[in-house]
C-alpha cells in the first residue's frame, strides 16, 4: 500500500517522536496501564491546544498525541482481554 503523502510526513513526524525519547522510555508504553496512557493523552492534547498558534510546536504535539492513540489500540490489539 502506497501511503498518501501527508499521511507519511506524520508517520515519520511521529516515529522521531519515539526515538528522541528511546533512550528515556524505550517500549515502556507496553507496560503501562491503559487509565495511564489515557492520562498522558490528556496531557498532550493539553499541550497541543496550548501551543496551537505555533506550526512547529502544533506538528509535534499533535505526533504525541497520536503516538498515545497509538499505544492504546496497539496494547488493546495484542492484548484484547485488557481494557
């Protein structure tokens, strides 16, 4: 599958984000409890609005945000027991 243009530059945008914090965190969203996850989603999304006016800090607010969503459908689709 070909991925869209915009949809790549935010996966990418998105996969910085993860490896500028790899030496920090690594996959440690795999062990953390979903009520966390969803808590730090708050807290970006907080951030996200807060620095809305800002293109470069927007951008990459917004790959926070979308890397928590990530962690919980990832987390939900390996372990579908768990909510």
């Amino acid at each position: 599958m070909k991925l869209r243009p915009e949809v790549r530059r935010f996966a990418e945008r998105m996969e910085r984000k993860l490896r500028k914090h790899d030496d920090e965190w690594g996959d440690g969203w795999r062990s953390m409890y979903n009520e966390d996850i969803l808590c730090r989603f708050n807290q970006e999304l907080k951030e996200l609005k807060e620095v809305w006016h800002d293109e470069e800090r927007r951008l990459d607010e917004a790959a926070d945000v979308a890397n928590f969503l990530m962690f919980l459908t990832e987390k939900r689709r390996h372990r579908p027991q768990y909510k």
